[in-house]
C-alpha cells in the first residue's frame, strides 16, 4: 500500500473538492439563499426517492470535505 508523494495528485484533489464543496454546503442550506428542505423538495419534485435525495446530499458535502482531507 506505498503511496507516491506527488504534489500534482495532492493539488487535483484538494482543488476538486474545493470546487464542490460550495454545492454540497449550499444543498445542506449553510451557504446561499436555500434550505435543506428546499433541495430535498427539489430533487423528490423530479422524482428521485427520499433516500438517494439524501444520500446525493450527504455525498456530495461530506465527499468534498473527505477529497479536501485526502481520506
């Protein structure tokens, strides 16, 4: 399980879930205009299931803080 110290892979990484990170916040209603219940009643308005609307939530913000981290 050796890993490479690359800066490059380290700089991909953190910038891609800065990039999201603002999406996933703004869905959970901590940044923007918004509220969690909002986006839950956006995306089951388009037919998505409760369950997987939570889970493209909870995705989408705590996988920007674990790309961030390096987890």
């Amino acid at each position: 399980f050796a890993t490479k110290n690359d800066y490059g892979i380290l700089f991909l990484r953190v910038a891609s879930g800065i990039a999201m990170l603002p999406y996933g916040l703004s869905k959970l209603g901590i940044i923007g205009g918004g509220t969690f219940q909002d986006s839950m009643g956006f995306l089951t308005g388009m037919g998505i299931p409760f369950f997987v609307a939570i889970l493209v939530i909870v995705g989408e913000s705590l996988g920007a803080i674990s790309l961030i981290i390096g987890f």
